[in-house]
C-alpha cells in the first residue's frame, strides 16, 4: 500500500463526516465501513476524471472487486471528520490497484491504509485488457 510522498500524483480527497450508524458497540468506526469509504472515493475519482462508473459500464468494462485489504491506525468515532485519498498505483494488462489513505481533519493523521483490486471484464465476465481509453482517463 502507497502512503505519504509514495502515493500516486493523480489522486481526489472525499470528505466523510462519520454517522451515529457506521460506529460499533464501542463507539469506532466499524472495520466495514472502510470499504464502503473506499468505494466512495473510488467512484469520486472517476467523477472527477469526466465520467460516473455508469458510463463505463454502459461503454461494456465492468471492474469487480478482486480483493480488497485495510490496514487501521487509529480508530475514527462518531462526528469525526475524515479526508479519504484515492488514487491509482498499479496497472496490470486486465487489472488495476487503487489505492486509498484516511486520515483525521487535518489531512496530515493518517488513520487507516487500503488498497483493492480491480478486474477489468466484459458483460459476461470474462477479462479484457483494460482499455486504452480508460487508462488515459484515469492516467
């Protein structure tokens, strides 16, 4: 997992005020819950990059989850306020590693590391290579 000066140039920060009901029995952030910030910050990276992943799918690339891993730091509570990074480290020829840092409000704490990796396929589910149009666009 990429962190601090290693992490990748193109990146987008999600901002995410923690809800009463992402937060366990002892009042952190259910372990979880980092996944679906994950997925958060994965679909603003693409947003922001000039497409939802909607219109990638409806242009026939699908990128399922191939395995998803998350290291904790420190345990975000209820109101905190987190800044989740995202950004692209590895490509492969028919798969592609996010990578995602969360840190506290001052973007300088960083509470948790992540990465998940993507199978790019078609609407059946077989592997494609990834195609030249979505790499310059994430590049």
């Amino acid at each position: 997992m990429s962190t601090g000066a290693d992490f990748p140039a193109t990146q987008s920060w999600l901002a995410h005020r923690v809800s009463y009901g992402e937060t366990d029995a002892m009042g952190v952030v259910y372990y979880a819950e980092y996944l679906h910030l994950f997925e958060r910050a994965r679909s603003l990276f693409i947003r922001e990059r000039g497409m939802s992943y909607a219109e990638v799918e409806k242009r026939g690339v699908f990128l399922p989850v191939r395995e998803a891993c998350c290291r904790y730091r420190i345990p975000a509570r209820y109101d905190d306020e987190l800044w989740v990074r995202c950004g692209i480290s590895e490509w492969r020829r028919a798969s592609l590693l996010f990578v995602y840092e969360v840190h506290a409000q001052d973007r300088a704490t960083l509470m948790a590391t992540g990465s998940t990796e993507h199978a790019c396929v078609n609407a059946e589910g077989k592997p494609v290579r990834v195609p030249d149009w979505l790499r310059g666009l994430f590049g």
